[in-house]
RNA sequence: GGGCGGUUAGCUUAGUGGUAGAGCGCUCGCUUCACACGCGAGAGGUCACUGGUUCGAACCCAGUACCGCCCACCA
C-alpha cells in the first residue's frame, strides 16, 4: 500500500487516471456475454457545440446508472455520439465565413485551396453546394473531438471505441432507407401546403422549430370601401398591411349583424387596386377589432383555409427571402417585409384609409436558427404522416401496460397533449447539410430509394430535419449482433425540452419503423425508462444559455473543484423532475466532501494495512462498530430504493450525511480509542470494522464520484488484483438489520449524545476547545471503561469520572446516560448558574405545556394511535423528572448566592 | 385561453398527519496528533395566503396570489 498525498488534489489523481482507465475502455460490452444487459445511448450533443451545465447534469445521471450497473454485475453498453444538427451547422458555419481570418485552420485552407475570387463575397450561393459540404465537413472535424475529451473529462464511462455520428455513412444509409420504408407504406408523402418559412435560413422548418415570442406591435386600422355601395366603407384591423397586395378576400363572421348585408357583396383593395369579396366564416372573433378580417390566403395558416373553403385566389406577394414581390405596386417592390410595412402604412395613410394605429402585443412564431420571425408560405414539401399515434400513446399511458415510464411521471401529460394534437411533420429543409431526400424525380414521376433508377432521373435538393435522422438514434447507432443484446435500451436521460423533437418521435420510430430485432422486442420501443432532468438554472433563476453568458464552464469547474466535486455537489441539488438552482457553493461542498472522505481513509492508512476480507463479525466489537455497520445496513438499503427510482438527491445525501456525520463525526473519532490504544480488545474488531466500512462506502459512492473512490480503491489495496477497477467490484446488498448487532444493550447513539450534551455544556461556560477538563457522570446505564474514554476523547476532556450520588455543586446537563456534570472548582458565579438553569427550566416548563394539553384532550387519548399516546406520556414522565432536578439545583445555588 | 410545476431560515434545499431538519453564509471559540476544503458552540423559520377535513396539518382537499415552463391560427 502506498502513502497517500497529504491533501486531496482532484486533478493529479483524474489527470493519472484519465490515461490509465478512462482510455482503456474495459468497459466496453460485450454483447456474447452472459451478464444481464444494461444500456444507454447518450443524447447526441452538437457537434458545433461546447461542453454546457446541461451536460454535466446529463451525462453525470449517465454515468451514474453505468457504473451502478457494472457494479451490480450487469454487462453496460453507454454509446457515445455526436448529431450533425445539420440546419444550426449551416448557419454557424455560414455566419463563421463572413469573418474568414477567424475560421479554423483547416477550413481556412480548405476555403483557399478553392480558389475563390477575393472579392467575392462568402455566401453559400457563392461558394456552391460541393464547396459549402467541404467547408462543413473540415469544420465540424476540427470541432467534432472537442466534446467527447470534455466528457471524458468529466469521468464519463461511454464506450468510446463506438462512437457514432449521425452523418456515418451507415447511419445515413439506415435514415434513407427509413424514409424509403415510409415512403413506401404511404406515411412520407410531398404536398403543396402552408409551412412555416425562415427567410433567414432560406427553408421549411417544423411546427416544434417555431418558437413563439411576444412582440410590440402595432395594430393597424383601415378602411376599405364597398364596391356594390360607393361612399360605404368597412374599417379592418390588421398587423401586416404589407401583405395587402396579396388580399384575396375580407371575411365577417355570418352572424356579425353589422356585417350581415355585406356577404356577397365586395370590398375594394387600395392597391393594387381591385374588387374582392367578402365572404362569411364562423371562423371570424367579432369581439376582436372591428370583427373584419382581411384574407391574405398566401401568407397566413389561417387565412390560407378560410380562402380554401370560399375558393379565394392565391396571391403570393413575397420572395423566399422575405422581400416584397410585386411589380405592380413599385412603391414596395424588392422592399424588405417590415421596412414595407411601415411604407404601406404610409400608403394607406396618403390615400386616405389608415383610420389609427394602436399599440399592440402578440405572440410572433419566430425561426429557432433563423432567429427572425417565420413567414408562413405556401410551399412544395415532403412531410410525415404519423403512424402509430395510438400505440405510442398507450406504451406510455396505459397503467396496465406501461412498456415505457417516464420520470417524473408528469411528463407523460405533456406527452399525451401532444400526441393527441399531432400535425404532420414537414420534413425536408431546403438546406445542404444532412441526410439528402432518397427522392428523384423524372417527368412528373417520383420514386424515394437510395440509389438512381437511371439516366434522366435527377435527385430532389432537399435534405432531411436533423431530427429525422436523430430520432432513429437509439437504433441505427448499433449493429446487429449489439442490437439483439442491447436493444432496446434501458433508459433514456434527456431534457424535457426535446420531449417533442426527440422523445416522442423516437418512440413512434420505435413502433413503426425499426424492424423487431428478437421475438422478446417485438414491440420495438426503443427505451423503457426515461429520466426527465431539470433546468439549470442561475442565482437569479433564469435559463442557463450561451446567449445569456451566465453558464459557467465547466471545464473550469472541473479544474477548481475535481470532477468528482462537481458531479457529486450538482446530484446532490438535483431533485427529480425539478429545476436546479445552481449554486457554484454546491459543488464546492462536493469538493469539500471528496476531501473529507479522502482524509478519512488516509487516517486509516496512518494505521497500518487494510485487510480487503475485513469481517467484523469475527471480532470482539464495541457498540460503536456495531452502531456503524447498522447504519451501514440502512445506507445500503436507501442508496438502493433511490437508485430504484432514480432520486440520485437522495442517494448522494444520504452518503454525504453517513461518511461525514456517521463515519467521520462518530465513528472515526471513537475509533481514535481503539487506534491509539495497542491492547485495547475491541482494536481488531474495530479495525475491522473500519475497512469494511470504508470498501462499502467507496462502492456505495463509486457511481457518483467515480475519480476518488477508483483512486482509493487501488492505493488502499482493495483491489484484489493489481489494475482492477473498482467498476468491477460487487455492489453491496446490506439489508436493514441484517448487520451484526450489538452485544450489549447500550446503544452507541447514547453516548454520542452524551458527549454532544457535554460539548453543549462546555459551550455554555464558554470553555475553549483546547483546554482540557474533568466530567463526572451520575449513569444510571451501565458504562464500560473503554466507552468512558470514547466519552471523554471525543469531549476533549481528561476524563468522564463515574460518581453515584447525583452532584448538586456542579453546572448539570441531561443525557441519556444520566446527569453530566462540569466541575468547575468554584469558578461557578451561582447567580449566573441560576440564570442558566432558569432558561433551561422555561423551555422544559413550555414543553412540558405542550404535552400535557395534549395528553388531556379526551379525544387525542381516544383517536390517537395507542403507542403513540404511550410514547407522549414517557416523553412526559422525562420532562417531569427533568422539571424537578432542575429545581432542585435552582434551589441549592439559590442557597450558595444567600 | 388551456395545461403542468413550484413557493419551508439570508442562500441551496430535506421533510406525505404527532411540538420544523441539513449544508452554506453569519456570530463566538479552537492550528485538539485524518481533514482550516477542518473541529466545537450559537443566533436565525407565523413552512406564500384564505378556507375546509382531522383529536391533531408544512404535509390531505378547495380556492387565491406570485414565480417558472409548455401548448394555442384571435387578425
């Protein structure tokens, strides 16, 4: 065994640890083994992207149910991964070549190995589809290893030697031929429909990619004349008069009285000026505004199906990129959408038909990449018709049935509401980066499979959402021979800010599409469990983001506080299924708490060797070994139930409460005793004892701190065989009681709270830690020379003396054991005494008070539980014998002050 | 507009029916031979509010307020 480093210092033992373990990746799995299985894909974080808080928090729980899994003997497959996030790619790397001396090394050269006129500027229509793919391809090799190392960093126990990423050419393959499959059963399908446009990014995006945001807008009063009615005029409030060109149509609700005479008849649009109808559709709120709705079919889901149901013209007034397009009115032509709005406003303003405007809040859909606001257009897309809705809901709701749970179980509402409100999911982007639609088109024919029927044929543009590809993720990552060990994987750890675009989708791929791998998966859900983690959030409560800057890195955590600190401070404010306060004190506390135990085991170090086979039950053992392997017993079992239900808050408090308090407050410090005393008889049992506990802890807390304990694990020798890693060890399995009981009846809770009453007694006389004094104890419990040293070893005293007449002289504190007593040799001033024992004479007189009212409500005495009436009247007998002495003492002081 | 969470000491939070617990921070005392990333003591809470159920409510029920999140085609 070799000498332990002074202090605890995270990093010489992670950095030591990252080459020799970490790297080895004997963990990986083996799918032939006979090992119950155990798996987990991880969440593929973006290339594009650094290592976030989200991460940690993520992968930590990751971690955690791994190393819980090979140590309870299972065969751990965690795959690890990367996702191409094909549109937030393009844009970043889009938005990176506008600063071209900025770029990476490797795509700087690549850009140059192009050729590209120098004047030119970097737009992809410039540089060209081929070219651009490049660009990306060198960008995201140069970002793609940044992530993994940050995660190794933090201890995170994957597979590495099967990393994945969702643009290998086998994962390509296995999401084309997905789409083929689809195709094929008539799920995929292409449709000219109303779809949500980012003129930023220049595409189609999904209903889950629109984020709704709040924005001051004005709210603008026109009016319209009556074609059929000269002089008549209808007022219509709109936010967008810069699509009036593309009017086709004012609607009133049919039973708006005031309108009721106008339906038929038609309005007449300012410019470019024409007649156009006005319809009647229940549609129409006629509380809001003036109850008249301008139809602009083309640019807006809603007035696009009032247009279908009363046959209005499509007029499409806008270019892709969000600029105005009609030539008939040059006033707005080629002018940006919202600089037009302005101007149109003006327009109306200068003919005379902008009546106010007002100043107005409402939700605008806005481009999650794009950033800007969504134009809804009419386009050609390919789009998604989910199959399976029903199933998906059942696996997951069905109380009878359920295949798949969700923690917490809330989420499932959310899950359900979406489901049962579901739209197609448009899934082609008119982007370059991602998995290319296995489309080609010849002539008015279409066919979807992955390679070219031929000549003349030619392939469609488009390329997939990103999350058409991610949702076959816990699938297509695997090959066969893993799938059929592995598959379906155990959990799922996410955040439920994907249950949408992720989770949910990838249990309908599961049902649909993933072909049953062996009779047993035949339902083909791709997880059973899924573990929702909260928000983390920052000291003011706010979202932790890039944008925002309140993240802090992690890496700098990890460099300040250990991974081990980290990952153990942030599971320890991790409840389930809430969000996280982040507080960096926490993972200072974890690792404070790593130190601690760390200097615990260096103390048993300091002792000689440890025996790996320690079996305390083959010793004589004092109540204090036999206090701590109970607790042990108790440990054990909650660690279990929490892991169980993935409360990892619980499991690391309550290992946090036993190593510190239970261990090293009591435990340790009575063993001090034993240690320092060479013929002490309970020496071996303790000893014993000592390593026993310590090789459980080091197990129990292994998932959570994976750094320190693999660490003290080898250097202690508790390691059987030299290189073994902890991972491999046995789980514990302590039942409640099952430890070694006490052979006597004196529990050791007693006497620690005999010396925590005698440190409250030493404080009462404002006595320093250092200096030295005698206790006398009145015991009315039989007391052992060895536990009358622990007594006074761990109140700093010179001794606790036995006396058998109750001391009346003395300052006294009660105790389980009898009266304490702090001889103090006439330094005792009795008027203060008497002060001290009056405060104490209150507080047992207001309990008392307490009690008693109780105890003589006729009721409590008849309803409440029997033993807990029995209990009450003990707790009073005590108080009431407390009561007495008190006085008792008062009395006598009183005498000595006279 | 609908749904889901939350509200306990200055901060982070345990606590599913029997006189409120912890850690940090704060005050005081300690370089006590594992640990100052530590040890000991202390101060600090009408458990958001209002009703109800109960012998008894932080806890169960109803409602209110505030905070947060998600969903929704009112121009």
């Amino acid at each position: 065994m070799k000498e332990l480093a002074k202090a605890y210092e995270p990093q010489s033992v992670e950095d030591r640890l990252y080459a020799g373990w970490l790297e080895r990746g004997d963990y990986t799995a083996d799918p032939a083994s006979p090992k119950p299985k155990f798996s987990i894909v991880i969440p593929p974080p973006n290339v594009t992207g650094v290592l976030t808080m989200g991460h940690v928090l993520n992968n930590t729980i990751q971690d955690i149910l791994c190393r819980h899994a090979r140590l309870q003997g299972k065969e751990v497959l965690w795959l690890p991964g990367t996702d191409h996030a094909g549109l937030a790619t393009q844009v970043a790397v889009e938005k990176a070549l506008r600063k071209p001396d900025d770029l990476p090394p490797t795509v700087k050269a690549r850009l140059e190995s192009f050729h590209l006129p120098a004047d030119m500027p970097l737009t992809r229509q410039n540089i060209g589809r081929e070219r651009l793919l490049e660009l990306i391809d060198a960008w995201q090799q140069d970002r793609g290893g940044v992530i993994i190392q940050q995660l190794k960093k933090l201890g995170a126990s994957c597979d590495w030697k099967r990393e994945r990423f969702t643009m290998d050419a086998e994962y390509v393959r296995e999401v084309q031929e997905r789409f083929v499959d689809l195709y094929n059963q008539g799920y995929m399908y292409r449709g000219l429909r109303m779809c949500n446009w980012c003129p930023a990014t220049m595409t189609a995006i999904s209903d889950e990619e629109v984020v709704m945001t709040p924005q001051k807008s004005k709210l603008y009063y026109m009016r319209y004349e009556i074609a059929e009615e000269p002089g008549r005029f209808l007022e219509i409030a709109t936010t967008r008069p810069e699509t009036l060109m593309g009017d086709s149509g004012v609607a009133v609700h049919p039973n708006d009285k005031r309108y009721a005479d106008l339906i038929g008849k038609h309005a007449v649009r300012p410019f470019p000026k024409t007649n156009i109808p006005i319809v009647g559709d229940s549609y129409i709120d006629m509380e809001f505004g003036t109850g008249v709705l301008k139809v602009t079919p083309a640019h807006d889901k809603a007035d696009f199906d009032i247009g279908r149901r009363h046959n209005l013209q499509i007029i499409d007034v806008m270019t892709p990129e969000g600029k105005i397009n009609c030539p008939e009115v040059p006033e707005l032509h080629g002018m940006e959408r919202f600089a037009a709005r302005k101007r149109a406003a003006e327009l109306l303003d200068e003919a005379g038909q902008l009546i106010k405007e007002e100043e107005y809040e409402n939700n605008v859909g806005f481009s999650e990449r794009g950033k800007v606001p969504i134009e809804p257009r009419l386009s050609e897309q390919w789009f998604l018709k989910y199959p399976r809705i029903d199933e998906a809901l059942d696996v997951v709701t069905n109380e009878d049935n359920k295949l798949i749970r969700f923690f917490p179980a809330h989420w499932e509402k959310t899950y359900s509401h979406w489901l049962e409100n579901i739209q197609d999911w448009c899934v082609s982007r008119q982007t370059w980066y991602g998995h290319r639609l296995p489309v080609w088109y010849q002539k008015g024919h279409t066919k979807a499979q992955l390679e070219s029927p031929g000549e003349g044929w030619f392939q469609d543009e488009d390329t997939m959402d990103t999350w058409a590809s991610s949702w076959l993720w816990a699938y297509a990552t695997m090959d066969e021979e893993t799938r059929k060990a592995f598959y379906p994987t155990s959990v799922l750890v996410t955040g439920p800010d994907i249950i949408f675009l992720w989770v949910a989708r990838m249990i309908v791929a599961g049902l649909e599409i993933l072909p049953g791998v062996t009779e047993e998966q035949k339902d083909n859900i791709p997880f059973s469990d899924v573990y929702f983690t909260g928000l983390i959030r920052d000291g003011k409560g706010r979202k932790m983001s890039k944008s925002l800057g309140n993240s802090p890195d992690p890496l700098d955590l990890i460099a300040k506080y250990g991974a081990d600190g980290l990952r153990f401070g942030l599971m320890r404010i991790a409840p389930q299924g809430a969000d996280i306060r982040y507080d960096e004190k926490q993972i200072e506390e974890g690792r404070n708490f790593c130190n601690k135990l760390w200097n615990a085991a260096r103390f048993r170090a300091m002792q000689g060797p440890i025996d790996r086979q320690a079996d305390p039950s083959q010793h004589e053992q004092s109540i204090f070994c036999c206090d701590i392997l109970f607790q042990l017993g108790e440990l054990n079992a909650d660690v279990d139930r929490a892991m169980a239900n993935y409360e990892f808050n619980t499991a690391a408090s309550r290992l946090y409460d036993y190593v510190w308090k239970s261990f090293c407050s009591r435990f340790l410090e009575a063993a001090k005793v034993d240690f320092l005393d060479e013929f002490s008889p309970t020496r071996a049992g303790t000893l014993a004892t000592f390593d026993y506990v310590l090789s459980h802890i080091l197990r129990l807390l292994h998932p959570f701190a994976p750094f320190i304990t693999e660490e003290l694990w080898t250097h202690l020798d508790f390691a059987e065989h030299e290189g073994d890693s902890i991972q491999f060890a046995t789980w514990p399995s302590l039942k409640f009681g099952e430890s070694p009981k006490a052979t006597r009846f004196l529990e050791a809770e007693s006497v620690y709270r005999l010396v925590d009453q005698g440190r409250i007694l030493r404080g009462q006389f404002n006595i320093a830690s250092n200096k030295k004094v005698k206790f006398l104890l009145h015991a009315t419990e039989e007391l052992t020379e060895a536990e009358l040293r622990v007594s006074a070893s761990m109140l700093n005293a010179e001794a606790v003396e036995l006396v058998q007449e109750k001391v009346k002289h003395c300052p006294v504190i009660f105790t389980p054991l009898g009266e304490l007593y702090l001889p103090l040799e006439g330094l005792v001033d009795p008027a203060e005494e008497i002060a001290r024992l009056e405060k104490e004479l209150t507080k047992t007189e207001k309990d008392i008070e307490v009690t008693d009212k109780k105890l003589a409500n006729k009721q409590v005495i008849a309803k409440a539980p029997p033993e807990k009436v029995q209990g009450w009247r003990d707790h009073a007998a005590v108080l009431a014998a407390k009561r007495e002495r008190l006085k008792e003492q008062m009395d006598f002081f009183r005498e000595q002050a006279a």
